[in-house]
C-alpha cells in the first residue's frame, strides 16, 4: 500500500510505539476509557494504540493499533 522512503525513520517511528506501551506497565489506567467498556486507549502521534487492562492475570492486552486519520470508524 505505500512505499516507505525512509527505512531507519520507520523503525525508529515503530521503536517509539513499542516504548509508549511499553510505559503502561507504569501507569495502565492513565489511557482514556473507550465507550465505556474494558477497552482503554493511548494515543502517539497519529495513532491509537487499544488494549485492555486483565486485572487477575497482571496483564495488558493490546487490541489494536490505528492509524487515526485512516480508521474513522474506529471498532473492536
């Protein structure tokens, strides 16, 4: 679908994502709650990173990861 000029500026971009959820293990509930289910989300950039807190398991689970100007209808 796109052809990407820069390989070391993706990686670097990707790099950057991984550290952003990577900071949930800090501070899990600092993401907005979306529609008012489990489902929580981060934002970095232009993208939407999903995920969901499973409390009894000592996990986050990411949901998705959207490119916000891409996916205007935004479901899980």
């Amino acid at each position: 679908m796109y052809n990407l000029c820069n390989q070391i500026s993706a990686i670097s971009y990707i790099e950057n994502i991984f550290l952003k959820i990577e900071s949930l293990k800090y501070l899990p509930y600092r993401g907005a709650s979306y529609r008012n289910t489990n489902n929580r989300f981060i934002v970095y950039k232009k993208y939407l990173i999903f995920y969901e807190i499973q409390e009894k398991e000592n996990l986050i689970r990411i949901k998705r990861i959207l490119h916000s100007k891409i996916n205007k209808n935004l479901i899980l």
